[in-house]
C-alpha cells in the first residue's frame, strides 16, 4: 500500500471541513500512513467472518 | 500518632483507626492537606485542591462516626480524583486548557458514590490532556517519586503521582487504553481497571465508550479493594453499567493460591518489547505464584502484539469525532501531540475503523478462550520502567508516530476485561515494574485474590519512594 503524500492528506482535510497546514501536514502524514501501514500488515485467517462487535454486555 | 505521620498509613490501615475513633476524619484530612500544600510543587499531582470542600467532608464524617453511624471502609478516608470526572461548582478541566473554565453543575457518579461512602474528596488531579494520549499535559508534568526527573505514566499521571508520594490515602483513575496500570506501573502502585460497565461512567469526560473504565490507583490491593467497593454498583445514569451485585472485595483477601490455574501469555513475556530486568522481576513473580499453590502455565494469544494497533485506531477516531467542533474551531488550544493525534482521527477512513473493530472481536475471543481455561493470565504491565521527562517530541517519520509500544495495557480495554497492576520489583536504575493479572468480566474477585497473595509474599508494597 503506497503511502499518502501531503497533497492527498491536505484534501482529505478539506473533505472533513479541515484546513491542515504545515508543520502539522507532515506529521500527521507519518502517523496516518504508520496507522495504516500497521494495520494494512495484519490479517489473521478469519477476519473476514466475524462481525465488529465492540463491546460484550457486563454479566447482569 | 503525630499528625504529621497519618498520610504514610494505608488508607485501610487509616480506615481503621478512624472506625476505632483513634483518629479522626478531620485530622486525617489536615494532615493531607498541609502535606499537598507543602510537597505538591515538586511533583504537581494536583490541578484544583478542594481545601474547603474537603474540611466540611471531614467534619460531617467526623460527626456521623461520633454518632455511632460509621458508613464502611471508606468513611473518612481522604481521597483525589482524576480532572476528567465532573465535580459541582469545582472546574473540571479534563487537562484541557479548551475546559479550563469549566464548572459542571452536578457530580460525576463515583464522586457521589465516594460521598455517599463518606469518602472526603480531597480535589482533582492533573492528567494528559482529555486522557487520549500518554504524555501530553497542559497543567505541567506530574514527577514521579521514584525518582522526581522521571514521568508518571498517564493518563491518570496525577492520581499516580500524589498516591505514591502519598498526598491522598487513595485515588481514582480512568483507564481506556491502560491509564490506570499505566501510572500504576511506573509508580510502584497498585492499580485496577475494573470489569467494563463496572463503574458508572456518567460525568466521566469521554475517551472511547467502549474502553473507557474508572478504578482506584492505591498503595496496597486491599486499599484498591475498599475504593472499587465504594464506587462499583449499577446507575440509572449510565445504561451501560451493571446490574450485577458489587461483592465485598475485601473478603476475597487472603488465602493462599492452591487449586487456581495461572496462564503466563507468552507473546507479551518473550517480546523483544520487555527490557532484560523487567522479564526477571516478573518471571520471579510469576515463580512466587507458583509456590503459592497455584498451577502456572504458559498460554499464546497470537494477536496479542496486535492489540495496540487495534486500540490506536479506536483511540483516535472516536475522540475525533467527539471534539470535532474543537477541532475545527480551536484546533491550536490542543497541545502537540493531542493535536497530531485529533487530525489523525479525523481522518483515518471508515474501512479502517472497521477492520479495528473486526481484530478487536477476533482478539477478545482468543482472550476468553484462553480464561476458559484460566482462572487468571499474567503478564508485565510495562516492557519498561518509568522514563526520563521529555517535551511531546515531533514525529519526524513512520516509526516515530507510536509512542506506547511498550505497555501491555490494551488487549484487556479491547476486550472487556478486568486487570490489575501490582508491584514487582524494579528495573536496572531502581524504577517499579509490575506485574499484570487480567480475568473474565466480572471477575475481579479473582484478580483482588491472586494479586494480594503475591503482594503478601513480598515486600515491594512496603517500600517507600525516595523523593516522597
């Protein structure tokens, strides 16, 4: 997966009402592609059948 | 006793004397407070003391035991509270400088669970700002008392910092993604993020709805069991939290181990991730459980490494889309890195959100499997001690972006989980290491059982930091 540059960051911003401008543009460039990189790489056999459940309910 | 000598007790050993009358909630509650106003500037645990606030707590605490209506283990006790829980007509800024004027008109329910108890509130701790990152303060940096040019740990880095220098008997945290154990490690405390849904979380300043638990930050298990006790119990407030009933914690204290099953996880104790003499001081734990009696196994859990990147997405977007108007509006009012972290979220897509969620089912799983099997799992609750204090550096690279590697929090906040972090021993430059216990939801009787023995079996609790 190819990282995103300034440019694609800068518009993505702008699609969600954010004008973000150096020096944050590059960092939060590095922590996105880090993110997604990281996340990109994992991929247990399975995944693709379970369902997103974020919480189980405390026992009543 | 000398006053001045009451804020070295336990809050149980407090709690005792006060029940026996031989001291009383007043003189406990000066004895803090002139210790906060005489220490507090080395270690800066505290954003707001509540000195009059605290003083009427005392003195209606005092007057009801003289009375002969004593409330249980927490009547009288001095207690701090985490910045992020609302308290009525006291600011309440979440370690934020966009809430530094903020005055909620009602309690947060554990601080009228503490009341209610007879807890005296002794004020508000500081925090990393909004509790969404490990670091990043806007009310200076809370000092450890290990060694004062060290970091607390967070987010909860002044409950830590003014339990361990012993400012308040006892405290409460909040924990999403390890900020309870985290501060608990690195400070030589004991630590519980409770069973999720535990603990009401109504004017709890949110992190991620799904994570986000209150628990006490203590010197000893038994003072985290007396402050769980107070503030554990369904709220109508809160319709996620339980209506199971709260047990008295402190009647799983004691006994030996003989019969429970132990699985040391051993993705998390063979990571390149644990330094060399936090792996001993563990390992050595570990041991000692064993020759309590219990039966220690080692058990994998192969997406344990990948609960930080799970919790990393969740952890950014959805206080991202909780402060979206600050974002847009006063985005230079956040610090550094919670600043970084705020863009990030905002714009981390969808499909990545769901696939986090996805790993998160898929890792929850393989940790109630493996607590089929075993009554408790342990772990280190930090790869390493407490680390020198250094500005929120800039991200300068990929690899620069993940600040927390190092703690095993996680998995058990993506999973539901109760954990505890107990005292263990130190690291090579003299810094607490701790030992992690995890269980099923609603097990924490469990981890207060196993956690006590081990902290009978040695004498690490009884140790006090240097520079308190």
């Amino acid at each position: 997966m190819a990282d995103l540059n300034k440019d694609e960051i800068r518009a993505m911003g702008k699609a969600v009402g954010l004008d973000i401008q150096d020096p944050e543009l590059t960092e939060v460039m590095y922590s996105l592609n880090a993110l997604l990189e990281s996340l990109d790489a994992i991929n247990p056999p399975g995944l693709n059948d379970v369902e997103p459940l974020p919480i189980i309910l405390p026992p009543a | 006793m000398n006053q001045s000598e009451l804020p070295f007790l336990s809050a149980s050993d407090l709690s005792r004397l006060i029940q026996s009358k031989e001291v009383s909630p007043v003189e406990a509650t000066e004895a803090y407070l002139d210790r906060i106003e005489a220490e507090d500037f080395r270690f800066h645990s505290y954003i707001t003391v509540m000195r009059d606030q605290a003083m009427d707590d005392a003195r209606r605490a005092e007057q009801d035991i003289a009375s002969g209506q004593h409330r249980g283990p927490m009547h009288g006790v001095p207690v701090a509270v985490k910045d992020q829980f609302w308290s009525k007509g006291v600011r309440s800024t979440g370690g934020s400088r966009i809430l530094a004027d903020f005055v909620p008109d009602e309690d947060a329910t554990v601080i009228t669970k503490l009341r209610k108890a007879g807890a005296v509130v002794l004020g508000k701790t500081n925090m990393t700002e909004f509790a969404i990152t490990g670091f990043s303060h806007r009310y200076s940096t809370p000092r450890n008392p290990w060694d004062i040019d060290t970091y607390t740990g967070g987010s909860s880095s002044g409950s830590g910092a003014a339990t361990a220098a012993y400012l308040c008997a006892t405290s409460l945290g909040e924990d999403t993604g390890g900020s309870i154990r985290f501060p608990a490690t690195w400070c030589g405390l004991v630590g519980i993020r409770p069973s999720w849904g535990l603990v009401s979380r109504h004017g709890v300043m949110r992190g991620v709805w799904s994570m986000d638990t209150v628990g006490p930050i203590s010197r000893t298990v038994e003072d985290a069991a007396i402050t769980l006790g107070a503030i554990a119990g369904h709220d109508a407030s809160d319709p996620y939290s339980s209506k199971a009933t709260v047990p008295d914690y402190q009647k799983s204290l004691g006994g030996d181990l003989t019969g429970l099953r132990i699985g040391v996880i051993t993705e998390f104790m063979e990571s390149d991730l644990v330094e060399p003499a936090v792996r001993q001081s563990v390992s050595k734990a570990i041991a000692t459980l064993g020759e309590l009696g219990a039966t220690v196994e080692e058990v994998s859990i192969p997406l344990s490494m990948d609960a930080g990147v799970a919790s990393a997405v969740l952890l950014a977007v959805e206080p991202a889309l909780a402060q979206q108007d600050w974002i847009k509006d006063r985005i230079q009012d956040y610090g550094h890195d919670v600043r970084i972290l705020l863009l990030t979220g905002s714009l981390l897509p969808a499909q990545a959100y769901y696939k986090a969620q996805k790993l998160r089912t898929m890792l929850r799983q393989q940790v109630l499997d493996s607590l089929g099997k075993y009554d408790v799992l342990v772990l280190p609750t930090s790869g390493k001690g407490a680390q020198q204090q250094v500005e929120d550096p800039p991200i300068t690279s990929k690899e620069t972006a993940g600040r927390l590697s190092f703690l095993f929090t996680r998995i058990f906040n993506l999973a539901s989980c109760p954990a505890m972090s107990v005292p263990c021993g130190f690291d090579d430059r003299n810094m607490p290491v701790g030992l992690q216990i995890a269980a099923l939801p609603g097990a924490e009787e469990k981890i207060f059982k196993v956690g006590h023995a081990y902290e009978q079996a040695s004498t690490w609790h009884t140790m006090r930091p240097p520079g308190a």
